[in-house]
C-alpha cells in the first residue's frame, strides 16, 4: 500500500509498464530475425545467430534502444518493420484509468522511457498517451539510458523534482536499481510486463499486480 500523501511527481516507464511489452517482445525475438533472414535469403536459424549475440553485447547500453542504431547495424528499416506489426501495440489492462485518476489528481506525470523517439512516435500513433503527461522524455534525448545515474541527473535538471516524494514504475528491474541509487523514494516493480509472458520474481521490489487496484488506492487517498 502506497503512501500517496508523500508522493507529488509519478515517474512512468512505457513499454512493459503502461504498455503491453508482447509487441516488442514479438519484434525484436521473432518478427526482426525473420525478415533479416528473408534479406538475406538464409535461414532463421542463421539471423537469430547473427542478431541476438549484438543485442545481448548492447544490453542496457543506449545503442540496444537505439533504432538508428539497428538499422545501420542490420541494414534494414527498423521503423517501417515496426509499422508492419504496429496492430500489436497495446495498453496494459486497466492503466488509461489509473492515467485518469492520476492527472485528476493535480501530481507532476512524467512518462520517461529508453524508447527512442521514433518508437514513441508510432506507440503515441497507436495509443493516445500524451494528454496524461506534462512531459514524454526519452533517455536518446540525454545520450544516456535510465540504467545510467547521468540520467538521472540530467532528468532532475531538465524537470525539478523532488525524490523523496517521488513513486517510480517500471518493469526494468535494473533500472529500479538506479532510480533507487539516485534517492527515489518509493519504487514498483512490474509482475507481467508481456502479456504472453511467465510472471516474474521481482526480487527486492513490490510490484505492480494491477492498475484497478492502484487507482483504487489514490483514489481512497483523496477522498
């Protein structure tokens, strides 16, 4: 049970966390390799063993959200592949309403994501996010990913708050690490970022079963 009396800025990650993670799970494990391997005329079999040695080397680096990045590196359109699939972009169960309930709140709603700004760009296309936020930052536009504490640094110096009175979600638990390293206060965890996907063992953090319930919660706060 959160303490929402303590919290005045809501600090949101995107894929896996408001969004549904299965279309970028689907992309980058399955629908990628395929038409890498179709560009070259090979098997699948052969692109998974070209492409996931390079995303396991760029993890948590910003290279491994960059899609620039992947399209120099695989010479393929990343961004016109992900519209092909772009049907598969979709709201975790229950998180417009926890939005609403947040906005109507009167907190400080940051969306900050290691998405790069052309994958937010087709997800905002997809799902109407925007309204819900003040801000919508991706780490691309500091040169660091959240992993990095010199995110989080320049976060803080591009939108003051305070992080002590700050709640984080995110279903990256590295990420909360270092949101926890910089001093924010309180942290959730997210159980099943894929929809399709086993629950996860989100060690150390609480998580996030459910937005009714969380939205339930702030709402009980406020009355």
């Amino acid at each position: 049970m959160l303490n929402w009396n303590t919290i005045d800025t809501v600090l949101l990650d995107m894929d896996g966390t408001l969004l549904d993670l299965h279309f970028d799970t689907h992309f980058w494990v399955h629908y990628l390799p395929q038409r890498y391997a179709e560009h070259h005329g090979q098997s699948l079999a052969w692109a998974k063993a070209e492409i996931y040695p390079l995303m396991h080397a760029k993890q948590g680096q910003l290279d491994w959200y960059c899609l620039d990045f992947w399209s120099r590196e695989l010479g393929l359109p990343i961004v016109e592949l992900k519209r092909e699939i772009a049907h598969l972009i979709s709201l975790r169960p229950d998180a417009d309403g926890f939005l609403q309930v947040l906005q109507s709140s009167g907190r400080q709603v940051i969306l900050i994501t290691n998405a790069h700004r052309d994958s937010l760009s087709l997800k905002m296309e997809r799902i109407e996010l925007k309204t819900y936020f003040q801000r919508l930052i991706s780490s691309h536009d500091f040169g660091f990913p959240k992993e990095a504490q010199a995110f989080w640094q320049a976060l803080q110096a591009e939108v003051p708050f305070d992080p002590a009175r700050t709640l984080f979600i995110d279903d990256s638990l590295t990420i909360l690490r270092a949101a926890r390293d910089f001093g924010v206060a309180q942290l959730l965890a997210v159980r099943q970022p894929d929809s399709q996907g086993a629950l996860r063992d989100t060690e150390e953090f609480d998580a996030v079963e459910g937005y009714r319930a969380l939205s339930a919660q702030l709402q009980a706060s406020s009355d």
